[in-house]
C-alpha cells in the first residue's frame, strides 16, 4: 500500500502508479465544518509546488488547497464537485480532490509523513 504524506497545509498525497492523490486531512475538514462547496482544477493545468490551485467552502470558512508538489493536474474529482460533504465524510478516501502527474516523484519524500504530521498538529 502506498504510503501518505502529509503537507503543513492540511492536504495529504499519496503517490500510486506515478500519480499523485491529493486531498484535505482529517484535521482540516474537522477545522472547516461542514464543506458547502468546492473549486478544483482543470486537467491538464501546470501547477507549482506551494501553489493555491483548489478552494473549499465551508459554513465556517473558504480556504485554498495548495499543490503539495510540482506537476500537471491529471484529474479532478467530479463526485466531490457534485457531493462537496466528501471532504468530510471521506477526506482520505472518496473525498480526495485532484491527481496530479508529478514533475519530480521524489518531492514527495520531502513532506511529512503520518507520525510527523500528528506531532506536527498536535504542536497547533
């Protein structure tokens, strides 16, 4: 199974037959309340490390998902788009929000990993 790495940003990835899942965590969604809505990207956009390319709306808030790596969006999540409450019933599953083609598959190695990312929200 592959392994999931985690971004300061909340969003988690998971790197598959050399695409990149990437979606909001369990922490975040939490922090937001119930998702009312959600913008993803375009396939085929290039997209930079760090670089705000989702929003997800909440009866809270709105915030921007960042691209946890360099790379071209290879797909968005049109159940999510459709049934925006995903993200919170299903962060790290069928709520995820878009793939990504990654530019340099190793940066990945560069995020958090699980016991990282708990210590690291732990720290908030």
């Amino acid at each position: 199974m592959a392994e999931i790495k985690f971004t300061k940003d909340h969003e988690w990835v998971k790197l598959e037959g050399g695409v990149a899942t990437i979606g909001i965590t369990e922490h975040a969604q939490n922090a937001l309340g119930d998702v009312v809505f959600v913008e993803l990207p375009e396939a085929g956009r290039e997209v930079a490390a760090e670089e705000a390319i989702a929003v997800v709306e909440s009866v809270k808030a709105a915030s921007d998902v960042y691209a946890p790596i360099a790379g071209k969006v290879v797909e968005a999540n049109q159940a999510l788009v459709d049934d925006p409450s995903l993200a919170n019933s299903a962060p790290t599953a069928e709520g995820w929000f878009f793939k990504i083609e990654p530019a340099d598959p190793a940066a990945i190695n560069a995020l958090m990993s699980e016991s990282d990312y708990a210590s690291f929200v732990d720290s908030l």
